[in-house]
C-alpha cells in the first residue's frame, strides 16, 4: 500500500497539489449551462496497444499523450 500511495502521489506521481487545485473551478464549469450540454471527450493517447513483448498483466498503452 505504501508504494502505491508514493507512485500516485509522489514526486510525479499521478496526482500532484497542483492538480487539486484545479479540480474544484472543473466542477462548477461542468455544472454550468455548456458544461450540462456538452459530452466528455477525452482521447489522451495517439496509439493503443501494448509495447511488443509486455510482460505483465494490465491494461497498457504505447505512445505518447495528447494532454
């Protein structure tokens, strides 16, 4: 639990301070007359697949991200 909690967390984790601070203004745009009627479209990675020779279980995509 430790270490899942430093790689999410951490140093360039996947969640950092600055990230909660954006979070609240998300919501209440999201909340508002555009945010009801618009849909989410989030399409973070150029290409899908897992790297050739993947070892491992899990879900993984190669490539870099568009965020």
């Amino acid at each position: 639990m430790l270490k899942q909690t430093i790689q999410l967390f951490g140093t360039s984790g996947m969640v950092e301070q600055d990230d909660s601070d954006t979070w609240p203004h998300m919501t209440l745009a999201a909340k508002g007359a555009m945010g009801r009627k618009s849909t989410l479209k989030y399409q973070a990675c150029y290409e899908t697949g897992a790297p050739e020779g993947w070892p491992g279980p899990g879900i993984v995509n190669e490539g870099f991200t568009k965020d």
